[in-house]
C-alpha cells in the first residue's frame, strides 16, 4: 500500500521544511472523489493553486519521495533565477512579472510567491530578486517600478543574458539571426580559468561594445571545424577570434587579453574595416616599418555563418550585410 510510504515521507519533508507557510502535504481518497483507477497513488504537484506539468514517476520509496520535494521546492543555484514575491496574483506588478517571464524564460528560471508564503519578502511592497548562479553570490534587488514593463524586462535580461554566452549546435542558428559578429573564446571545457579570465577582460575592455558583437565562448572539441578554418586545433586553444560572417580573423595571442587596450583595438579594428583590409591587402601604411613588403593574403572564410538558418526560410533580418 502506498499511503503508508507517502505519510513516512511526508514527515522526513517536514522536517527538511519546517515552515507550514511554504509546502504542504495532501492526500486525496481516491474511492470517496470517485477518481479512475489510473489516478490512484500519483504524486501532482501544484505551485500558488495551479497543477504544474511534471509529476512524480520516481521509486515508490521514503527517500527517493522526500528528495523529489526537496528538488521541487528549492532554487537552483547552479542556474539564474529571479523570484517575485506578490501580494496578490491579480495585481500589475504580477502581470509585468509574468509577461516579462514569459520572453526570458528560455535564459532564466522564474518563480513567484503570492501572499502569507511571501509576506517575509514583502516588508516595503512587491519585491522581484535576482539570484545568480553561485552558493554565495549576494542576491540583488529589483528597485525600479514594477508596472514599467520596459525598465523590468532591460533589468532582468541584463541580469538572464550573460555578457559572454556559450555558443552550441542548438543555439548557434538562433546567435546568428541576431546578425551581428561573434568574438569567440575557442577553450577546452576543462578549461574554465582561460574563460574567467576571457569573461573578466571582455566586461572591463569591451562593455561599450555590446550590442555591436556578440561575446561568445565554444568547446574546442565540439567546434573542430571552425579551428581547423583558422588552422587550429584543440591543442592550440584556448584560441580567441571573429566571425565576422564573412570571415574570420585570429587574436594574435591570449597571452595579450590581458593587455589593457588590446583585445578592444582588435574590436575596433573590425568595425573600421582594418582587419579586413589587412588581410586583403597587408597591413595599414601607417603600420608598415620601412623596407616592408606588402603581401596580400586572404583571410579564411566565416565558418558560423554555415549555423544561420537557410536562404529559403522567412526571416525579418537583412541578409545582405557587407563589410567596410
């Protein structure tokens, strides 16, 4: 019988949770509710009166029970969350809230809390908090009005949208229907020390700079290819470069991020149209040392623009970007 295991776990969760206000236990009898006998000893869960999509299909065990409700009612740090405490469901802060959820969800976890199970975080008002990924990363609030939808959804997609993205073979079409180029940190996953670094050198160098190139990072060994378009290889990375859309140059060495200024004129250099003149045509007059000869050469062709969705598809975008 499984109301025997359900009460044990349910006493284990109580003692994980304590507080009344935040989780509750119910049983329903199914012979008295004349429920079909498919619905007999199934776990739903509910979330502020509404029957959520997932449902338990774990081991019918105490343990494996009270870890499941444990999973379900605590946020997950290794993720970006932003939480909303209101006092009611039908208000505009909620509303904004939802609709500005209903854009980011795909970037962000987002979960709300309404009346006595919020009231704790509700001391000045509605409240909505950013929780980064991180055990103990400080939180951070919200202050602007939760009735602007503009201001809420600008703050919270600064805060669900890193500076610096992952680029995978499932987000690599939707990156470049974005239709700006890619400066991309090519490391070994293993590698994360190259990619902190990467990520703090962009943030402090190259801020003003966003919106007109995306920050990017990829697996060395997932993107072979790429890395074998600017003669590379795993063992060369980490290796940093652009995509441009039509082709593809190299930063001279990651040794130089670190170079105040460096990783920017290379940025620079891209929207000016020196690195594809360089390529195209050896280097700039100015930059040439007396005695130099010019060698034109040509710079290897984009290798992400094959990840931008077909010619043939609908898209709002303007395909005919050019290069200066």
């Amino acid at each position: 019988c499984f109301n025997p295991i359900f009460e044990e776990a349910s006493n284990v969760v109580r003692e994980r949770f304590p507080d009344t206000s935040t989780l509750w236990l119910a049983r329903v009898d199914c012979d008295q509710h004349s429920i079909s006998d498919q619905q007999i000893s199934t776990l739903k869960l509910f979330r502020n009166g509404m029957m959520m999509k997932r449902e338990y299909r774990g081991q019918r065990s105490v343990v494996a029970i009270a870890d499941f409700i444990q999973e379900v009612n605590t946020v997950d740090r290794s993720k970006r969350n932003i939480i909303g405490y209101f006092e009611t469901k039908d208000s505009d802060n909620y509303h904004t809230f939802e609709k500005v959820a209903n854009i980011l969800r795909d970037d962000c976890t987002f979960l709300a809390a309404f009346g006595a199970v919020s009231e704790s975080e509700r001391i000045g008002g509605d409240n909505v908090i950013y929780k980064p990924v991180g055990e103990n990363v400080p939180d951070m609030i919200y202050l602007g009005s939760l009735t602007n939808f503009d201001l809420t959804y600008v703050w919270s997609q600064d805060k669900c949208v890193p500076l610096v993205r992952e680029i995978t073979f499932e987000n690599g079409e939707e990156l470049t229907e974005e239709g700006i180029p890619f400066l991309i940190l090519f490391h070994v996953k293993e590698d994360t020390e190259s990619l902190e670094q990467f990520q703090q050198e962009v943030a402090r160098q190259l801020i003003s700079e966003k919106g007109s190139i995306n920050f990017l990072h990829a697996d060395c060994d997932k993107f072979r290819h790429p890395l074998l378009h600017i003669q590379k290889t795993p063992a060369d990375c980490p290796v940093i470069a652009i995509d441009s859309f039509r082709h593809m140059y190299v930063f001279s060495d990651f040794k130089d991020l670190s170079i105040p200024g460096k990783i920017k004129q290379f940025v620079l250099d891209l929207h000016s149209g020196k690195l594809h003149r360089e390529f195209h045509h050896g280097p700039d007059p100015t930059d040439s040392t007396p005695g130099q000869v010019k060698v034109a050469s040509s710079p290897p062709e984009s290798s992400f623009q094959k990840l931008a969705p077909s010619e043939t598809r609908y898209t709002i975008l303007n395909r005919d970007r050019d290069e200066l």
